[in-house]
C-alpha cells in the first residue's frame, strides 16, 4: 500500500495480462511506476481506491486553465482528424472525455450532424450543456445500447483508465461497422522522456495510471475485436521540446518537473493556462509544420477502423 495515504491501493497484477511479474521504474513522491515483465504495459502501480479516484473527476477540473488548455488542444485535434483524412460533414460523433465542449462545439460547425460527449466532471458537463447546448452525459453507459457513432475520439483520456484494453472495447460498442475510433496519448518512450527522465512533466500518477508506448498503444487496439489500425501521427509539442533544450543546457538544473502529490492536491481552483495567448497563436502552425506519420513524437495518436 502507499505510504502517502490510505487510500491508495498497489496493483500488483498488470492490467493488460494479469502478469504478476512487474519490476518497479519510478517512485514519485510514494507512488510507484511499474513495467510488465511479460508484455511490456507501464502503469501506475499505487493507485487511489476507485470511488476516491471517480469522486476526484466528478469533483475537479474545475478552473480557467482546464478550460483554455481545451480550447488549445481543439484547434490540434480537428487538424489531425484531416490529416487522417475523417471528415465531420454529416457524421456523428462521440466525443469521451469531452470537458468543456470545445472539440464537439467544433465539429458540429465544422457540419456534423450530432455531436455527443461524455464527461465525468459535474463542472465541464454543465458548461458543455448550457454554454454549447451539447448532448453529455456523464457515464457511456448511459447511451442507449443501440446508438452508433460514425467517429469516436478519446483525446488523453486512455491515460486515466485502470482497465484501458477493456474500456476501450466496451466503448467501441457504440461504434459504427467502418467507424474512425482516434486515440491521443502521451508517449512515454519519446526522446524528451529519455532526456528528462523522471522529471517529465507529463508524469503525474495520480492520474495518468495507464502509460503507453507506441508499441503498448498499438498491441492493446491490436487485440481488441474488429479494429484494424490504419493510420498513425505524432509530434512533439513546442513547450516540451523547449524543456528537453533546456533541461540539456543546464545540466538537468532547469526544464523538468519534480512531481509533488502534496502539491498537486493543493492547487485551487484559480490556476491560469500559462502562455495561453502564445499557445493559441503558436500551437496550430507547430503541429502543422511538425506532426508526422508515425508514433515517435511525445503525444501520439492513432487510427482505427470497425472493420
């Protein structure tokens, strides 16, 4: 059990193959990473209880920069859903992970036809309903059986899911025969993890329990029941290279981010999106210039088909 806190509790089977033979690789502040021996998967292994872990979605992510980071991470999204070449007009989508609204705000003007999100924090629901009259619920399971989507994306969500290769099959359910499902993710195999190790500022284990490599991310859709991967892109966002030159000019000084639960757990309410203006204006162009047809940058997204 974690030391921090008793209400974390250690997986000590992976959560792809139920292998129990694990070897430890970080321990941030009492909560340890892990590696399957067997199959590779790298997972958060002290994880919180689940209904501490439910309670902290439905609660948080309540703050300008959640709002603003979304509103950055949208503009990328739909660039990358033309370069792999799905197109919105007239199709229905199911956004998981939807938060403020701000992907699906702009599929449907980018034409289409419905537009549904579902989003666990009380605060992005009501935001998502009342400010862009969308259709959200909070459970998937809350869709009737029968619905299918054209197109399902999960933008870093697979990252929070303790059971990834099970959640994603279940949700896949609601996916039409031919459908796009598009998963976004952090690659922790990229070059600025190497460099920055476990200063990484994407390392944050109390929530990002399921950690893909290229490899892992594309095994799990490998096994799943009737997707077929036919598309893949990636690039390496301007603020984390930025920390990689960095972090190397200085000898490891500056640049990374030492994880802090105690931190992490204290943060209000009122954090801003730094470099919002900077980011909006800078982002698009960046993944524009720089994105690529493989996996290898530090944010990787993959294609799949309903075969």
């Amino acid at each position: 059990m974690n030391t921090r806190a008793a209400s974390f509790v250690a997986r000590n089977r992976c959560p792809c193959c139920c292998s129990p033979d694990l070897v430890d690789k970080f321990n941030f502040d009492g909560i340890r990473t892990a590696i399957c021996r067997d199959c590779g998967f790298m997972f958060t292994r002290d994880v919180r209880l689940a209904a501490d872990l439910r309670r902290h979605y439905v609660t948080g992510y309540d703050d300008k920069r959640q709002i603003d980071g979304q509103r950055v991470n949208a503009t990328v999204n739909h660039q990358l859903l033309r370069k792999f070449e799905v197109n919105l007009f007239g199709k229905s989508v199911l956004d998981v992970g939807s938060g403020y609204g701000c992907f699906l705000s702009d599929a449907r003007k980018a034409g289409a036809q419905r537009a549904v999100g579902v989003e666990l924090s009380d605060a992005e629901r009501k935001y998502s309903t009342h400010q862009h009259n969308l259709e959200v619920y909070s459970n998937i399971r809350d869709i009737k059986e029968d619905t299918q989507f054209d197109i399902i994306t999960m933008f870093e969500v697979i990252e929070h899911i303790a059971e990834p290769g099970e959640f994603t099959q279940m949700t896949t359910k609601y996916l039409k025969t031919g459908g796009s499902l598009i998963i976004g993710t952090d690659n922790f195999e990229s070059r600025v993890v190497s460099v920055l190790g476990d200063r990484f500022p994407k390392w944050i284990p109390h929530e990002h329990i399921s950690l893909f490599t290229p490899e892992s991310l594309c095994a799990m859709i490998d096994r799943l029941a009737g997707l077929k991967i036919v598309g893949l892109s990636s690039f390496t966002p301007w603020e984390l290279l930025a920390r990689e030159i960095l972090f190397k000019a200085t000898n490891g000084t500056l640049g990374g981010k030492q994880f802090s639960l105690q931190a992490e757990e204290a943060q209000g309410g009122d954090r801003h999106y730094r470099y919002f203006v900077l980011r909006r204006l800078v982002n698009s162009a960046w993944f524009a210039l720089t994105n690529q047809p493989n996996a290898d940058g530090a944010m990787m997204f993959v294609h799949a088909i309903k075969a």
